[in-house]
C-alpha cells in the first residue's frame, strides 16, 4: 500500500521505531493531494466521512474555541457545484461541469470565529487547517485521495450557503477513491538538513 522506501528512511534516524510511529510516519509521508481527475465511480460511505470528520474536529485548537463547520455535498448538489464551475471558468466548461461529480464527496471547509473568546484569527486559521491536515491523513490511511481547494469559485460558491457573520468559508475538501495500482507522484519534499538550524 505504502512506500516502505520512507519508512526505511525513518529508521536510519531513529534505532528502534515504536510500530505506531512507523504507521504514523508512513501516513504522514504518503499523504498527497489527489485531484478528481483521478477518482473513480466508487462512492464514500458515510461512515467513512464521519470518520473524517470526527478526526478533523480533534485538531488542537487555542482555547478549545473549535473554530470549524462543514457541510458535506454529495449526489445532486455535486451536479450543481459543477454547473457552477463551468459558469465561473468558461474557458473550461467541458472539463468542469462533471469535475465535483467525479469526487465521492466534496466538504465545505468554514472558519467560525468565536464571539466569546478574543483570539487572533490567525490561531483559528491554524485550528482549522488542523483539522483540514487530520482530514487528509485520515483519507491516506483508507485509502481515499482527497485535497483541499481553496481557488475563487469555492469561496463564492459557499455564499449560498448563508454563513453567518463570524464565518468565512476557507475552500472545499474533495474525497474520492482512485486506483491505486496505476496512481503515481513524483513529489518530493526538501531534507529537514537544508530547513532546520539546530542551536544548542
């Protein structure tokens, strides 16, 4: 399922790895953004979302003001978000109007302020991505691509949605299984020796 290349990695730093910090690192290292255009007509199942979101929702958070909503699109409404696509990115239209419907399931990521506590919005930017990060580590161990899409079009698409004073809408997170035999990623991320200065 995984790279076990990034596990190997792993234990050349550390002599004896716990199996749940391989597990985790194997996770956190396999994570990546899988776009639509690689899902397949599998749906998510419910449970699967809720479990999700359940994980989103137990991100750190300052002053546990849990500065998050979502809403979840699915069928129908995944149809409309695609007609509004196509509208917004005329250009595209062929290719956008059954863009959303390839996704199993498509979550409206929304910052809530909290009206009680004074807090910068900046540390619920954070809570929330978060809880977005969770989210997406929780796709890569079942096995669900997912990516987080903040471009124009979702942020005015969730007007419809009323949101209140104290909310802003952040981007959408699309989920949906892809084939995992043929699905490949050249991404690589720079060596912590080139991003960290250890001072002692």
């Amino acid at each position: 399922m995984h790279n076990k290349d990034l596990t190997a990695c792993a234990t050349d730093r550390i002599e004896v790895m716990q199996p749940k910090g391989a597990l985790l690192a194997d996770i956190i290292r396999n994570r990546r953004s899988i776009f639509a255009d690689y899902y397949i007509d599998k749906p998510v199942p419910k449970p699967l979302i809720e479990e999700v979101l359940t994980n989103a929702i137990w991100a750190p958070n300052y002053k546990m003001t849990q500065p998050w909503r979502f809403i979840v699109l699915q069928g129908e409404q995944l149809k409309q978000f695609g007609s509004y696509l196509a509208d917004y990115y005329k250009g595209q239209y062929e290719r956008l109007i059954n863009y959303p419907s390839r996704a199993g399931c498509i979550i409206v990521i929304i910052m809530r302020r909290s009206t009680k506590v004074v807090i910068e919005e900046w540390e619920e930017l954070a809570a929330v991505a978060c809880a977005v990060q969770n989210m997406a580590l929780t796709c890569t161990a079942y096995d669900i691509g997912g990516y987080w899409d903040s471009c124009s079009a979702c942020i005015a698409y969730a007007d419809r949605f009323e949101l209140a004073e104290n909310e802003r809408c952040l981007g959408f997170f699309y989920m949906g299984y892809y084939d995992l035999e043929t699905y490949t990623s050249n991404k690589r991320r720079t060596g912590i020796e080139k991003k960290v200065t250890w001072l002692t």
